[in-house]
C-alpha cells in the first residue's frame, strides 16, 4: 500500500471514498459545511433522515456529488472531550471495515481537528489513523478461505489529508503507525491460526523465519535441553501431547548490551498452542477458543519484529515458551511436583492452571540471559475477564515505577490498562504440604494468586499483563472483528522503543 499525505482542501483530494469524522452531532459548519454543499446537501439529509448517527463509529455511506471522491464516508467521532488515541486507530480501523466487500483502491481520510483532541497534534493524528486503516484490513476469515468476498478492501494507496500541515513530517508519523499495524496483523495472523496447524515446533519455524528476514538472533530450546537447563514446569507442561514444547528466543542487538535507557528488557509471552485443560479437563463449551491460548507468544514474536523494522539493533529479548496443554500417557497429574529453574519447587494442583507453570520458567531464562526489566504477556485467567471486560487490560507490576513506564507506553500506544494490588494475605492460600507452593488456590482473589504466583520467578523489575479478557472478541464490532485484536503488541514496541537510539 502506497501511503500520500496530501495539504489541500478535502474536496480537492481525487479518491474512491474520502472518509470524514466529525464530533458530537453532525453540525455542518466550516470544512463540513463546504463538504456537505460539494456532495449536494447528502451530509444534512442523511443526518436529518437518521440514517448519520452520533454514536461512536456509526457510519454511512453517500454520493459524493462534485467531491473528486465519487463516494463520501461520513463517521462519528463520539462526543469531542472523549475522544482518545484508542478513540483516533479505532475510527482508522472502522473506516476500513465499513468498506468491507466494496471495491476500493484509493482512501482518502481527512484528518479534521482530531489533532486538537489528542496529545502529539497532528501527527499523532495520523500515525493512529493510519495504523487503524491496516488494522481495520485484517480479516481472519481470508486465512483459510481463498474465496470470502467480504473482506475489507486491500489498498492501493491510503491518502490523509491535512490542509495546511507539514506533509512530511505527517507522512513519516504516519509509516511509523502502518508498520506498528502491520506488526499487530502479524500477531493476530498467527494467533488465529488453528492448532492443527500451528504446533509449537511450526510456531518456532515461523519465528525462524521472522528472524532471518530481519536479522535477529534466534535460538530454539528443544526438550533435552531445557531439561538440562531445569526447566521443570515448562516440560511438565507440555509432557502430554504428541507436539513437543520449543522454547523460542529472539534477540535484538548485541549479546549482553543495554538500551539507551539502560536496560536489558525482555517480553515474555504465554505460548500454549492449544489448552485442553491437560488431566484437569476443561468444558468442551468453547474449549475451540483454546488455540487463542498462545496470543502472548504471537505478540513479543510480532514486537520484536516491528522494533526490528523501526529501530533496527535496539537491545531486546523476546521469549516465548510454546506448548500443547494435552491429556495422555504422559501428562503431568494434580499432585505431581516440579521444580523450576530457579530451583523452587511447585505443587501441581490444577493442570489446566499452566500458562502460569511456563511463564515462570521462561522469566527465570530470561533473567539467565541478563534481562534486567521484564514484562510477561498472557491469556491467564477467566478471572481477569469477568472483573474488566474484553475493552480494559489488567496488569500487576513491581516496584511501581517500572509499571508507570509500561503504563505510559500503553498511553502513547492507545491501549488501556488497569492496575491490580498485590495482596500479600492471599500468598498463603498458595501453601503446600509438600513443595515450596501451588500452582493455584481457592477461587476467590484467583486473579491476584496467579500473578502472586508469577512474582515467585521475577526479581527484576516486572510487570504482568493478563490479556485473557483483551486478547480476542467474541463477536465482531465496527473496528474489528472476532478473534484475535494484536492488543498490547503497540504497548511492548512503544516500551521498547523509548530505549532506542
């Protein structure tokens, strides 16, 4: 896709469809006003028939008139003082998705005063839209499916138009928000991909081959030599299924070094290519959701790709630990006991409490490797979608000023997340008769154990991102559609890059 940023007048700008936001109720005044004469009154009668609506990402499609765009696409903003940066890529994606099935080549986006309403002006403006119209274009549907013609459109060329702004200075915040989007459509391409067809070792291949076309460094730790290393939980893990575990590191930069920030930070995502539950089976209702269980490796897989294509050699590490959580012959049992690698043994109450199990020994690695700062990210727990949602991300994190810095990176990413105490009264509930703890206590304050449970193999600075309400939707919305949504992908390129060059 060709990207053009354009300084004149919108009605100026030749395209198949210019997009047009507005805040609030439609009020046609100024450019909008100008707009709506050009296109013949369309934009007043079809907000007078109700047909322009104010509700957030409403949309509707109209004649153009004497517009150089025979079709006008008018969406609504929601009300002005709301608006956000997730507000600003949302409206990018809905745009693109508004369009699915109709044959566009050239969109024109006028970026209005959306600008005025987000920190970073214009050009944020248009590193958000930008990155929203390629997300808007992923459609998981097209992975097996040669013939969907519902699709949104593939774009020729994507133009935003700004009058009067620095083209060039838009046009190169605007690549950085397309290549951030397509990182995130990488993460979701292999997420969504079934577990018939992506195994832990065809995760490690497809990272392999991410590798050598960026030039990263990749290392592959296969059975005997993660039993070598004591990575007891993460082989318990993956003991029951026919697919053997791979543990997947990536590196950016030199062995050893510091980023500009003085870190060595590692991303560590939850791979579990399929989760039955293992011995502790799950419902069958839904148990096809399961191979969404390995977002968090998709995710630090396609970040580190991205910061490779942003800021090559930017010291970083992603690890993520891959498995199928499977019942069989040799399956880890409920009150089978492990020891991790950090040498702390662990009492198997819940096998299907196991992305906790492979996440611990994958930060004890990266810890091993020199990471200084880490985040981990994983479809963890029910838990944490029951409390906020699929819209709010939960996070734990230590000492508080690491997690301030995740949290600004969120921030500037457009991603939201909301922060969870450490109640050390509950680490109790972790205590074993027979080893140094469980893997899960009772029911009640679940959410906060597991991440308990986590801080156990952490003694740099850490925070958890717990995507198992965020990571994927159930149902299609006006931005995207169900399935996997790339969420926090943004987060961790944006933590990285603050310690680029």
């Amino acid at each position: 896709m060709q990207l053009r940023v354009v300084v004149d007048q919108p009605w100026d700008v030749a395209a198949d469809v210019l997009a047009i936001p507005f805040a609030g109720e439609f009020v046609p005044k100024g450019a909008l006003a100008e707009i709506d004469k050009r296109a013949g009154g369309e934009l007043v009668a079809q907000a007078a028939f109700g047909e322009l609506k104010a509700e957030r990402y409403s949309t509707a499609v109209m004649s153009g008139g004497e517009l150089r765009a025979p079709r006008l696409l008018a969406i609504a903003a929601g009300e002005a003082d709301t608006i956000s940066r997730q507000v600003v890529i949302r409206i990018g994606s809905a745009i693109e998705r508004r369009l699915a099935g109709r044959t566009v080549k050239t969109l024109a986006v006028w970026l209005g005063d959306l600008g005025d309403r987000i920190d970073g002006g214009a050009a944020a403006a248009a590193e958000l839209l930008a990155r929203g119209v390629v997300e808007g274009e992923f459609e998981p549907a097209t992975i097996y499916r040669d013939n969907y013609k519902s699709a949104p459109p593939v774009l020729d060329e994507l133009i935003l138009v700004a009058p009067g702004a620095d083209a060039a200075a838009l046009k190169k915040a605007a690549e950085r928000g397309v290549i951030i989007g397509e990182g995130a459509n990488l993460a979701r391409r292999l997420d969504n991909r079934s577990a018939n067809d992506v195994s832990p070792e065809v995760l490690a291949g497809e990272a392999r081959a991410i590798a050598e076309r960026l030039g990263l460094y990749i290392d592959v730790i296969e059975p005997a030599r993660a039993e070598k290393l004591g990575m007891g939980m993460f082989l318990a893990v993956g003991s029951g299924s026919d697919n053997p575990p791979r543990m997947i590191v990536l590196r950016s930069g030199d062995e050893g070094a510091l980023d500009a920030a003085g870190r060595r930070l590692a991303i560590v995502g939850k791979g579990v290519c399929f989760d039955s539950g293992g011995i502790s089976i799950k419902p069958a209702n839904q148990m096809e959701e399961m191979k969404m269980d390995k977002t968090g490796a998709c995710t630090v897989i396609a970040a580190i790709a991205t910061v490779a294509r942003l800021a090559p050699g930017t010291p970083l590490l992603a690890i993520a630990p891959t498995v199928e959580n499977m019942p069989g012959p040799h399956s880890a049992r409920p009150g089978d006991i492990v020891k991790a690698m950090n040498g702390k043994t662990v009492d198997i109450i819940n096998t299907d409490a196991e992305g906790r199990l492979i996440l611990g020994d994958a930060m004890c690695y990266a810890e091993k490797l020199g990471a200084t700062h880490m985040v981990d990210i994983a479809t963890l727990t029910g838990a944490v979608a029951r409390a906020l949602g699929d819209q709010m991300t939960g996070a734990f994190g230590t000492p508080q000023p690491w997690y301030d810095a995740v949290a600004a990176a969120g921030e500037k990413a457009g991603e939201r997340y909301w922060q969870l105490p450490f109640i050390e009264e509950y680490r109790k509930d972790l205590d074993s008769w027979y080893a140094d703890f469980t893997n899960t206590g009772s029911v009640e304050g679940g959410l906060i154990k597991s991440a308990l449970f986590l801080r156990e193999f952490a003694t740099v600075p850490w925070v958890h991102l717990d995507i198992a309400g965020t990571g994927y939707f159930r149902k299609k919305t006006p931005y995207a559609p169900a399935g996997a949504t790339g969420v926090s992908h943004a987060t961790l390129v944006e933590l990285a890059l603050a310690g680029a060059e």
